[in-house]
C-alpha cells in the first residue's frame, strides 16, 4: 500500500471511506428525488386547497434545495476522490 505524503495513513483507506461517503450522498439524494418526484406529481394530479398547494410547495422548495445540496457534496468529495 501506497502512503500519502500528508499523512501516515494508507491511501487505500482514505479512498474507500471517500467511496463509501460518496455512495451514501448518491443514496440520500435518490431519496429526496424520488419524494420530490412523488410530491410533484401528487401536486399536478390532485385538486388541492390553497393552503395545502403554499405547504407542499414550500416543501418542495425545501426538497430541491436539499437535492442540491447533496448533488454539490457528491460532487465535492468526487473531487477529493481523485
């Protein structure tokens, strides 16, 4: 095994531990796709009240910024990765 210049930690360990971040990134924003994606179409199919159609779309603002944010980390720790 290869070492780091930084550190006295093997290389090999620093990658699967980004590995394994990265993965679990990909599975929480699979996630908040698929409820966004749910939420959406549960929005467009059902005639809902007012107050029901401001809360669900706060809640999907919310959900697109979270979706973001994890597509930013992924993307950040892909980074790292290389």
């Amino acid at each position: 095994m290869e070492k780091s210049k930084k550190s006295k930690a093997p290389k090999k360990a620093k990658d699967s531990a980004l590995t394994i971040k990265i993965a679990a990134m990909q599975l929480k924003q699979k996630e908040v796709s698929r409820v966004l994606q749910l939420k959406h179409e549960i929005l467009i199919k059902s005639e809902v009240s007012y107050l029901e159609y401001i809360e669900m779309r706060s809640e999907l603002e919310r959900l697109n910024t979270l979706r973001e944010t994890f597509t930013r980390r992924v993307e950040k720790l892909k980074q790292q990765a290389k």
